[in-house]
C-alpha cells in the first residue's frame, strides 16, 4: 500500500506567509502617528528625520520588498501596496523614500551574482539610485572609473548603496544598447544638498555626485 508525504509547500515559498505580511500592514499603520507628527520637521530638513529613519529600519519596512533568500521580509508587491498605503497615510513623503529604496534594492536582487555578492556581503542593505541623466563609466585595466552627477537620488541619506546610470566610454565588448547600471558605495559619493521644491520636500531627493571614483 502506499503512502502520501506531506510537504510542507510554505517552506519553498518565494514571498513572504499571510501572517508576516499582514503583521507588516500593521506596523505601518502603527508608525502613522509618529509619521505625521515628524512630517513637519521633515518637510524643514528636506529629509527624513532620524526618529523616522531609526522607525523605518527598526520595523524592516526599508527592506520589505527584498528576498528572504538576501534577508528581507519577501512581501509580495500585493502586500507592498498594502504597506506603502498605509505609510502614506502618515507622510507620502515618507512612502516615496520607502518605494524607492525597495524597488532599487529589489532590482538589485535582479543584478548578476557577481554584483549581489558584493551588495549584500553583510546580509540585507539598502540601495537607491538615479537612472538619467547618465554619469560616465570609463574602462582602466582592472576596473572602471565613474564620473556623474545624479540628481534626485530620493533615499540617499538612508541608503548605502547607489544604483547610477552610465554609459560606457573605452568599451570594446558587446554593445548594450542604452544605459548601463554601476553600484557604487555612498561612501564614496558626495550628496550635494540641492533638493529645494514645493512639495514633497521630506524626500531627501538630492544630488549625488561621483568624482574618479
């Protein structure tokens, strides 16, 4: 006679389980007194102030989108939706830098191997960036050489990677059509404060600028 395994199909799960996600949904909702109250001083520093930069790591709501496998929550973009307009609901601001900092760190999970294993060495990090207009990419034995100067890079402050578009300059290999994408630590860039709007002042949307890096 034979007999049924049961498999447990949760364990091979790509996202993130009902309960988990649902308890993300309620921690945004949470966060939003303290949204609203910090929104103000926010929208006068142009940026995200440090109580609602220490509530968006502490709550993992900045690393939401990213694979369990890289040591995020995994949340589907379902119950990102469900989070993001939750946060909203306190500052959009706010929900612009959450958006932003997941969707780049969730493309980043997209990027070859060899990119990942450098990005997220230390488990789960965060990375925004700006696409165009492109910076320089110039080929040296051994490496490249960026030069660029990306404006509303939204995020930046609360970021440690940067995911900048390039084109590429003294390349002899396959030519890839339109703009190319470098990784580059924030340590390395200068955030030039320049992000002087009407609104959504609280984005921290500056410029980030790349000298021979």
């Amino acid at each position: 006679m034979a007999s049924v395994a049961q498999i447990n199909t949760e364990s091979f799960s790509t996202f993130a389980d009902k309960a988990t996600a649902d308890a993300m949904v309620a921690k945004a909702k949470e966060l939003r007194p303290l949204l609203m109250a910090e929104a103000p001083a926010g929208e006068a520093k142009r940026a995200p102030t440090a109580a609602v930069e220490k509530a968006l790591f502490d709550n993992k709501i900045l690393s939401a989108l990213l694979p369990k496998r890289l040591g995020g929550v995994g949340l589907s973009f379902t119950d990102f939706c469900r989070m993001q307009i939750e946060i909203a609901k306190g500052d959009p601001s706010i929900s612009w830098v959450v958006q932003i900092i997941n969707g780049t760190s969730w493309v980043t999970s997209l990027a070859p191997d060899s990119v990942q294993d450098v990005v997220f060495a230390d488990g789960p990090t965060t990375v925004c960036g700006a696409y165009n207009p492109p910076g320089k990419a110039r080929k040296v034995d051994g490496g490249w050489i960026i030069n660029g100067s990306w404006p509303y890079t939204s995020g930046s402050r609360q970021s440690k990677w940067a995911q900048q578009g390039v084109v590429l300059e003294g390349y002899e290999g396959p030519v890839v059509p339109g703009i190319s994408m470098c990784y580059i630590p924030f340590s390395d860039l200068t955030i030039k404060d320049a992000w002087y709007v009407t609104g959504m002042q609280g984005t921290g949307s500056d410029i980030s600028i790349a000298t021979d890096v």
